[in-house]
C-alpha cells in the first residue's frame, strides 16, 4: 500500500511529514515578520525571544520535514513543541527569557527521548 501524498519514505525507511515543512516556512515568514515590526528595537528583551523563539521553532520544524542523518538521534518537531511551551509558560509570568530557556531544555530532552533509533 502506497503512502498518502503528505507523507514520504526517506532512504533509511523512515517517514516524515510534509506538513512540517509548510508549518516551518509559515513559523519562518511570520518570524521574519515580527523581526520587521514588533522586535524592530531591542528595549523589549521579552519580544527578541518570543520572535526568535518563533524562528527556531520554524526551523526545526522545516529540518523535521527533510530526511537528514541527525534525524535518526534527534527528532526535531519535539524540539518546536518544547519551544512553544516555554513561550506560553514565560509569557503569563513576563519573563520570556526564561520561559524559552526552559522550553529549549524540554524540545531538546523530547527530541533526544523520542527520536527514531537505527
């Protein structure tokens, strides 16, 4: 049985999601965006790390797209879902520095525990 238009075999048999690639260009743009006009100066160090937090997650979402050797030991969509729970968690308390430190701990221990082992 074939798979779905959205979902491609890699060389090492792994699948991954094309989805991730078009969730990670629409976080890149959107980033690119907020660079441009929200975190245009640096008196507001809390949306520099929302914006660039966004941009991270867009791009560990796009290398989640692709079939690269990495992804075998780190499964990068978990890295995008850490970073988006710190982002929430730090930005009630007005502390996003914070918040996207302890999100970019949580995506990576994710992203480490549940990667695909060879």
């Amino acid at each position: 049985m074939a798979a779905p238009d959205s979902q491609r075999q890699g060389d090492s048999g792994t699948t991954t999601w094309k989805g991730y690639r078009i969730a990670g260009v629409l976080l890149v743009c959107a980033s690119l965006l907020g660079f441009a006009t929200v975190a245009d100066d640096l008196r507001h160090v809390g949306e520099l790390f929302a914006v660039g937090s966004m941009l991270a997650a867009g791009l560990s979402l796009m290398a989640a797209g692709y079939e690269n050797p990495l992804s075998q030991r780190f499964a990068f969509q978990w890295l995008a879902v850490g970073l988006a729970m710190g982002v929430a968690i730090g930005a009630p308390f007005d502390n996003l520095p914070a918040g996207a430190g302890l999100g970019a701990a949580i995506g990576c221990a994710l992203a480490h525990l549940r990667a695909k082992r060879p």
